[in-house]
C-alpha cells in the first residue's frame, strides 16, 4: 500500500495549536493490548501503523482512502494512536490529540524508566492497580504461553532477575546503536514485565517469539516444543552477537554477567611399544619378564627396571576456556523398587555433583585421554544445567529425575576453584553465591512442561511462576524440586 504524504504531517516543533478532542470519552482501555504484532488487520503492513482507542485493532495511515481513516468513518472510532511514535490524534479531522489523562496509554505502549527507577527496584516494593482493579507486583508477572512456549517463559522469567542484565535492557539507550530487532523486542518485554504501567498484571512475549523465529530460522517457534538449556544458550550467543560481541572478554553485557573461565589439563597417553629386532631379543625379553615375575612373587624388587621400559607416559596440556554455564552431571536413578513398588528417587548435594571440577577428579575419554577440570574465574552471575536427560542405547531420551539439594544462600564452592598466578588471593575467596532462580521440568521429557522459581530482593520473598500463574512459594521447597537450571549471584562479602 502506498504511504499516504500527510502520515506524520504533525511535526515536532510545529507551531500548531492542540484542539480539544470531544471523543475522549469513547477511549475503551479494557480493548487495549500492545502485546502483539504492530501490523495493519486489513493490509498487514507494519509501518506507518495506528491503534484504534476505541476497538484495540490496528489500522494503516492517517490520511484519505488509508484503513484506519475509512475505519473512523464507517465505525464512527475517532482517537488512533501511532504505534511509532505515540502520538494521538482524531480522526477523521486528522488534528493531534494532546490530553494528559492519555499518558498511561503512551506508558503501556511504551514503558521507560529514569536511573532512579531502576536502582529502586530491589529495595522498594511498589503494587500497581490494573483496570480492573486488581493489584499486581511490577516483575511478578504472568507470561502468556503461545502454544508450547512455556520453555521461552521460564528462561526470560529467570533472565529478568539478574540486576545488570535488567537494568541495562531498562535503559533502551543502553542498546539504542544495536539494529536487531531481538535485541530490540527483548529489551522491550523486559520493561513490560517491570512495568508499573500495565494495564493487566500479564504480559504476552508475542512479539519476542517472533523475533526470536526469525533470528533462529524457525528451531525455536510457537507451537514447537523445545528445550530450555537450548534456547538458552542459543539466546544468551545471540543477544551476545547483536549486541556487537566479540571473542574478547567483557566485550558485551552477556559475558560481563555470566562468563567465567574453566582450566582444563588435558592427559594424552602415549604409550610405549618396543618391537624385538630378531627372534633372539624376543626371547631374551620373553626370559626377562618372566624372571621379573618370579622375582615379584618372590619379594623382590627388581621389576621397577622392566615396568618402567614399558609404562606409558602422560603428556599434560593446560588450557583456559571461557564459559556461559556449568553442565554437571547427576549420578544414575537406581533399577530396585521399594517395598511398595515405588522407583526410589535419591538425593545428593550440588557439591557432590560439581566433584568433577575439583581440579583432581578425571574424566576418562573414548581415546584413553583423560580431562581434569576446575574454575580458574567466577562469573558475577553463575548458570548451572543439571543434565537431566540423556538418550540410552535404544536413542530415546530419558529423564533422571535425581533431587539435587542445593542451599538458597551461601554455597561455597572454593574447594572448584584453582587460582591464576596473577589473580589477588581475596578475589578467589569470594566464592560464596546465593540462588537467584531457579527453572523446573515436570514430568515426561516429550511432554512436560517448565515452571520458574525466581527471588525478589526488595521483600526477600520467593514466587513459582507458571505461564500465567504467580504464586508465593517457600524456599525449603526449591532445594528438594527437579531443578534444570539455576541461577547464583556471587556475594560480594
């Protein structure tokens, strides 16, 4: 559809008097909702685009013949707004509406936030009043799930508890140079959770899932179930890259917050084999093993010769390797039942499941080499994936539904630690974190679903969130769920 020429003729800095609008009182903000696509119902394009005030629906232009003018005519609707810029006006006379009791419909369109907003966020607790009445808790909200988007909910519930990465995507100038529209609808949904301006205490991530399927190439959609370590890991590399990114540490606000560094001793075997030149040094090895034998039996100590011509020798390799999560891996469920034909379901402690990054534990590789690993940097903010499911020899995947008990403040883990030589000894000390949030996976691995446990500073409280439903949930309970992801905040004591 051609643009009309008069879309935007109202300029800033005109010299144009406001007029009183006499439709103000046919506004309707029960219709409202800018969760979705800003795009025309009748021609489907996404520029120059007005949301009727009176209906909810989204018209193209402003000018003659252009739908939303025609929709004021026939529906006698008078007030759009522009999702641009918005910026009201009434139609069909095409004058700009400036009224202040508008503003809370330019807030839900578009909410922003001063610096003191956001610093107030985790020590002042505020409840805001819907239309209908209702309070609701700005940052405890619901998002709706899109046809198996439940694994999208969760990980942005959790992503929008950490303070850095919430404060910098509060601030759309933090990100005003980055053209991705991820990046952009990201941002966006991030202010709309924290929003005091809602009209509803939900949010729809509509707009975000379609970014995120256009940026994936349709491996994340709606209504295709998917994984949450997947689709986060593929968001955080993503938001990473558009962002502007690169390989250098710090270089981004997703590494500033969650990367940290691994060392990595790599053992290769090499193995010593020595051919006899003739049949005579066969046998003369052959007659030496065997007189090393006998000697061993018989208390003496002289196989240290021989043994030694034949060990194999370990080559050792040192390696540093940045890092957006930990994998740790969760001892099997056991075969036996109970007493009342019941599968026991064992408890272990994070600790024990972090063993393998102690820096002495190895992990024996398909080549005879063996890997040890431990920490050698913190991340502000550390991600943990308890491997729950793995494919067994028939390929079908199962779930371990293990309890791993993990306290909700000061986890120590020190002991996974291995200090650089040029890091200050306090640095490493400060190895104590404390949960953040937490996302959960109930039942079948093809078909089950995803809820988050995420933490609020401001009134030290903890809430279960479920697509829609928002619940107070006692912590005691976090350390005995199925958790698949979780969230520490390293403490700065």
């Amino acid at each position: 559809m051609k643009r009309e020429p008069d879309e935007e003729d109202a300029k800033p800095g005109s010299t144009a008097l406001p007029q009183l609008c006499p439709y103000l009182d046919t506004v309707n903000r029960s219709a409202l909702d800018f969760d979705f696509e800003k795009a025309c119902c009748v021609t489907g394009n996404n520029f120059n685009v007005y949301a009727c005030l009176v209906c909810g629906r989204y018209y193209q232009g402003r000018g003659r013949s252009t739908p939303a003018y025609l929709h004021s005519l026939q529906e006698d609707h008078h007030v759009v707004m522009n999702l641009h810029t918005g910026r009201i006006y009434s139609l069909p006379d095409g004058y700009e509406v400036i009224d202040a009791s508008l503003r809370d419909i330019r807030d839900m369109l578009n909410p922003t936030f001063t610096e003191r907003m956001v610093a107030s966020l985790d020590r002042e607790i505020s409840f805001a009043r819907g239309i209908d009445g209702g309070d609701y808790l700005p940052g405890a909200i619901g998002l709706n799930n899109i046809r198996g988007t439940d694994f999208v909910n969760v990980i942005v519930q959790c992503l929008v508890r950490i303070a850095p990465l919430r404060d910098f995507f509060l601030i759309p100038g933090n990100y005003a140079s980055a053209h991705s529209p991820l990046v952009q609808q990201f941002g966006m949904l991030v202010r709309k959770i924290w929003s005091p301006y809602n009209f509803k205490g939900q949010v729809s991530p509509h707009e975000l899932m379609q970014a995120v399927t256009h940026a994936s190439a349709k491996r994340f959609a709606i209504g295709k179930q998917s994984d949450a370590l997947d689709f986060l890991s593929w968001l955080l590399n993503q938001l990473h890259a558009d962002l502007g990114g690169t390989a250098r540490r710090g270089s981004s606000i997703i590494h500033r917050v969650f990367q940290g560094e691994v060392l990595i001793r790599h053992h290769a075997r090499q193995k010593k084999r020595r051919a006899p030149a003739s049949a005579a040094d066969e046998y003369e090895g052959t007659a030496a093993a065997a007189a090393a034998a006998a000697a061993g039996a018989n208390g003496g100590a002289a196989d240290a010769a021989g043994a030694d011509d034949t060990r194999d020798t370990w080559t050792v390799t040192e390696t540093v390797s940045p890092f957006l999560f930990l994998t740790l891996d969760v001892p099997p469920m056991p075969l036996f039942r109970d007493a009342l034909d019941r599968n026991i379901i064992p408890q272990v402690p994070l600790t024990s499941c972090m063993a393998k990054f102690n820096g002495s534990s190895f992990q024996e590789l398909m080549s005879g080499d063996r890997r040890q690993f431990s920490i050698q940097k913190w991340p502000p903010y550390l991600i943990v994936h308890i491997k729950r499911f793995s494919k067994n020899t028939q390929q079908l995947v199962e779930k371990n539904h293990t309890i791993v008990n993990c306290p909700i403040k000061n986890l120590d883990l020190a002991p996974f630690c291995t200090r650089p030589a040029d890091d200050a000894p306090a640095d490493d000390e400060r190895a104590k974190f404390d949960l953040v949030c937490s996302a959960q996976h109930d039942g079948k691995p093809a078909d089950g679903s995803y809820k988050a446990h995420v933490h609020f500073s401001a009134n030290d409280t903890w809430y279960e969130m479920q697509d829609l439903h928002v619940q107070q949930i006692h912590p005691q309970l976090i350390s005995v769920s199925e958790s698949y992801i979780q969230v520490y905040r390293r403490r700065a004591d």
